[in-house]
C-alpha cells in the first residue's frame, strides 16, 4: 500500500515538473523560443538574438531600399550641408573636413547652393561630379532661362 502511494506520488510530481517545463514554451510559428534561444520543428537548437520586426537587419539593407541623404550643394565654396544632421563638409587643403560649423572665412559668402539627394551619408565621393554638373555662379543663369 505504501508503495502505491509513493509510486503515484513519484508520477504526479513528474507531471508537474513536464507541465511547468512546457509552459515556459513559447510558439512563432515554426520555432519555440526557450529563453536562450530557439528550438526549430526539427528540434536542432539555433542560438539566435532577438530581431526587430518591420525591416531588415542593419547589416542588410532591404532589397530596392537605400537611404537618402539630402544636402545643400554651395558651388562657389564647394561646400555640402546636411540639414538633417546639422553637418558642413567642406574642402581644407586636399582633405575633406567635417564639421558643425564653418571656418569663419568661409562662412561669409556661401551663395546660391542647389539640393542633392544621394544613397551616401559622404557626399564629397561624387564631388568631381557635382563641380562639373554646378559650376560657381551658373545658378543664377540656369533659373533666370
């Protein structure tokens, strides 16, 4: 009889530990997150990090989706400025400088500047480009046509 009692005991304990240990399961989907990482349907376990919805990671920009940079272009002082971010980048020797605010001999006549968008937060790459495409003092030109 005491044995019974035990042998009972002994199962109803049991069950209570598989009953506590699966409800700290959880389900999405195909996997079952256990804390530590998940567990797939084919039980191999993946140690993996949690990841934000709604995009990519940022290791791995979405297919077709590139951010855009927007920057005043001044042609006169071949100067770019990142509204946004609050950033001049400006020419000093052969180097290019980036900056908060400007040298104060440059700082007095910006002139006219022209919006560029770009997919790159260092706009001073495709500068040869925009020297050509902008030359100092056409703006004036190109809006009175």
């Amino acid at each position: 009889m005491k044995h019974n009692i035990i042998i009972n005991l002994l199962i109803s304990l049991i069950c209570v530990f598989f009953i506590f240990s699966f409800s700290a399961f959880k389900t999405a989907g195909e996997e079952i997150d256990i804390g530590w990482g998940t567990v797939s349907k084919d039980s191999h376990p993946i140690i993996s990090k949690k990841v934000r919805k709604g995009g990519p990671p940022p290791h791995a920009p979405a297919h077709g989706y590139r951010a855009k940079y927007t920057y005043r272009y001044y042609p006169s002082a071949c100067i770019y400025f990142d509204a946004s971010r609050k950033t001049y980048f400006y020419l000093e020797g052969n180097n290019w400088r980036m900056s908060l605010s400007l040298p104060q001999e440059t700082r007095l006549q910006l002139g006219d500047y022209v919006i560029i968008e770009m997919e790159t937060d260092k706009p001073y790459t495709r500068f040869k480009e925009h020297k050509c495409k902008y030359p100092p003092g056409q703006l004036k030109k190109k809006k009175k046509k």
